[in-house]
C-alpha cells in the first residue's frame, strides 16, 4: 500500500471528521474482539463440540493467518479501489462469518467461520490508516493512528468479560449473531459516513474504481525492496513474538489455564482477563513516548520485551498462584506486554516515504502470522500431554507454553539488539 500523506490543513476537527474517525475506530474495535473472542469461550466449544486442543489452537490461529495473508493484496486494493470499497466488502465478508460461526456445529464449520471472520477484519487498520493519509495533514497522521489503536483496543475488552456475560446469559451462538448484526450496521455506517477524499483536499479525490499507475509487479518491486533494508530481518523477528505473547493468553489459553488450573467459571475466568486487556491498553498509552523519554526505540523495546520474559518464566516456573498474586501477574504481563507501539515506530523510522506503507503493511503481516504460528503450536504442544479425567489440560502443558514463548522472545532479542535505530542517531 502507498501510504500518501496528503490531505486538508485545518484548524480543527469538523463534525464530519469526527463522524469518520468515530466509524473507523469502531469498525477497528470489532475487529479487535473478533481475534481475541475464542479465549474467553475457548473451554465451552470445547465441551460442546469435542474439541482437542490442537483444534482450538487452528480456530483461534486461523484468523490470524488468514488476515496476515490478505494483508499484501488488501496494499494494494486499497490503492486500486480506495479504502471505502475495500472496508465496505470487508464488512460484508465479516458479517457472514459470524452467522457462520454461530450456527456451526462441527470443527470444520467454526474454521470456516474463523476463517470468514479473518478475511473480513483484515482491511480493519490499514483502510483507516490510508484515510487518514488522504483526508488530514501529515502532523495529524500519529496521532490519529495512536487514536485507531487506543481506543480500537477497547474491542478487546468486550472479548473478555462482556463476552462471558454475553454468554452466559444468551449463550455463545446468539452472542456472536449479535456481533453479525453490529457489523452489518457498522456496514451502513462505512457507507453513510466514510468519504475517499473530502473538497478541501490538496488533490481532486480520485474517483471509486480508478486505479492508480503502481501494478502488483510494481508493489512486489517494493516489497522485495523493504527487505533488503538494513535491520528489517530483526524487527520482522520482533513482531512475530510481540502480539502473540498478548493473543497466546487472552485470546486462547489464559481462559482454559484458569479455568482448568483454579476452576474458575465463565463469568470468573472474563473478569480475571478483562484485567489483563485493561493494563494492556493502559501500558500502550504509557509506552507510546517512551521512544522520546529514552531517546530511541531500543532501549524500551528490549524493557518491554525482557520484561515479558520474566512474567512468562514465572508462571512457566512456578506453575499457580494466590489469588492476588493471580491477579497481580495478569495485570503485570498485560502491562509489560504493550510495547508494540514503540517497535512499530521503530519500524517506521527505518523506512524511506515511499516505503512507509508497504514496510508497516510486511511488519503488520510479521505481528499478526506471528499469532498463527504461536497459538497453532501451542495446540499441538498441549494435546502432547494426557489430559485429566474432566477434560482438563494438565498444568505442565500451560507451564511449557507459556515458557516456549518466553524463550521465542528471548531469541528474538538478541537479533534485534543488533537493529539500526535512526533515532538514537538523531539523539
């Protein structure tokens, strides 16, 4: 995707523009409680449907591959059609993996849902990032991204305890009938709402369906050339570890580890995750500036990261905890988990303008496919082990993730030590 950071210089935010910011962040928040929604729901779809654990682990991780591979020809869609088309068929696609996955009853009906569901978000943060480009001045491109991901974060909270609520009270096939429902209308909303370019653009808007010079030939032209950037490898190690240290907990296995190590129930296990995704989203916003505190990206991104190692290696060591140390743990590890917006600076900063786009777009594909990978072999890792007579995963099983991950991040730091940071130059 050629990100253009062109757009209207104004002094203030128009109610036109806050309509249009307000729909992409909620269009943003679904996407967010649709990858993380298996965890909370995870030990019910495995009791109703006889799931193993390596069943769970390809339905959570298959939305995560399926969004990372879109992500490519979704740069270059959006270049061809511009961003209303492709969130408009996106939404569609979206709301029909949710019927999907609400009425499935077979393993393979739910995949096909997940799958669905992946494809249907996956235009979810770049689209509005483009809008931003076209429609606002570059000295607002930041902070409306920070905004996309702040409050877009807040989806997922609704993927821990309002889901267990939810599911609780209408059970899980009505609950996500419902998130169908509110994608069609998010859907009208994109339609009534979402402009490609406003009159007060620098440039006449470009109209629907007009494609511009640059070829699928042209855009892997470019991608090829974002890899061979000096650092890139490292980084792109770094994100396969960052987000799905997050998605490994509270989108899969934090709801079956409390609710097969501690017996917590559905409405217990939601609450205790909701803790987590609130400190992530608060740790995001304390992180955020830490690039300009420490005067590069590094130095927190290797604090986050080592940080997270330890959290993970204290549970992979000692296994359970009190219950205020319970809570304690899932409030540090949402915390010292939320470095990513740092590392995707850092990957900003190594790339030349007309690179910027594609180099987010090949990093973004590196954070989410890192998910797929981490939570399809955390599957397989748990099935190794016998299970209890209830069902139950056994305590080494979580106890042996949970460390598998920590040591991947670990690995991955010492790659990214060596990455070129242009702001620590500057500094």
């Amino acid at each position: 995707m050629t990100v253009r950071q062109q757009g209207k210089p104004a002094s203030g935010l128009p109610g036109g523009a806050v309509a249009l910011i307000a729909t992409l962040i909620i269009f943003y928040m679904v996407s967010q409680f649709l990858r993380n929604s298996v965890g909370v729901i995870a030990p019910d779809l495995a009791a109703e449907l006889g799931l193993s654990a390596s069943e769970i682990g390809v339905l959570s991780s298959v939305f995560f591959l399926v969004f990372a591979g879109a992500q490519l020809p979704l740069g270059v869609a959006l270049d061809r059609f511009g961003p209303r088309r492709c969130m408009l068929a996106c939404a569609g696609i979206a709301v029909a993996g949710a019927v999907v996955f609400a009425q499935a009853h077979t393993p393979t009906g739910l995949i096909v849902g997940r799958i669905l569901l992946g494809l249907g978000s996956s235009s979810s943060f770049m689209a509005p990032l483009a809008l931003y480009a076209r429609r606002f001045p570059p000295d607002r491109f930041a902070t409306l991204t920070g905004l996309q991901l702040g409050l877009g974060s807040f989806g997922t909270l609704f993927a821990t305890a309002p889901l267990a609520w939810a599911s609780a009270a209408f059970g899980w096939r009505d609950s996500f009938l419902a998130v169908g429902l509110l994608s069609a209308v998010i859907a009208v909303l994109v339609w009534w709402v979402v402009r490609e370019e406003d009159a007060g653009s620098h440039s006449p808007a470009k109209p629907e369906g007009c494609r511009d010079k640059e070829t699928w030939r042209d855009n892997l032209k470019g991608v090829l050339e974002v890899t061979r950037i000096p650092g890139f490898g490292p980084l792109f190690l770094m994100h396969l570890t960052t987000y799905s240290s997050f998605a490994l907990v509270v989108g899969l296995w934090g709801g079956p580890y409390l609710t097969h190590i501690y017996g917590y129930g559905l409405k217990e296990r939601g609450d205790l995750l909701l803790l987590a995704a609130v400190a992530q989203i608060v740790g995001s916003m304390l992180w955020g500036p830490s690039d300009r505190i420490f005067g590069n990206h590094k130095i927190p991104v290797l604090c986050g990261a080592m940080g997270t190692v330890a959290v993970l290696g204290t549970v992979a060591a000692i296994g359970t905890f009190s219950g205020p140390a319970l809570i304690a743990w899932l409030i540090v590890f949402g915390a010292t988990c939320a470095y990513t917006p740092v590392l995707i600076g850092h990957g900003r900063s190594l790339f030349p303008p007309h690179l910027v786009g594609r180099g987010i777009t090949l990093l973004n594909m590196g954070t989410i496919g890192g998910v797929f990978v981490t939570q399809t072999i955390s599957g397989v890792v748990i099935d190794f082990f016998p299970k209890g007579a209830d069902g139950a995963y056994a305590l080494d099983a979580y106890r042996l993730v949970f460390g598998l991950q920590g040591a991947a991040i670990a690995l991955g730091c010492l790659t990214y030590f060596r990455t070129p940071d242009p702001r620590a130059h500057r500094s």
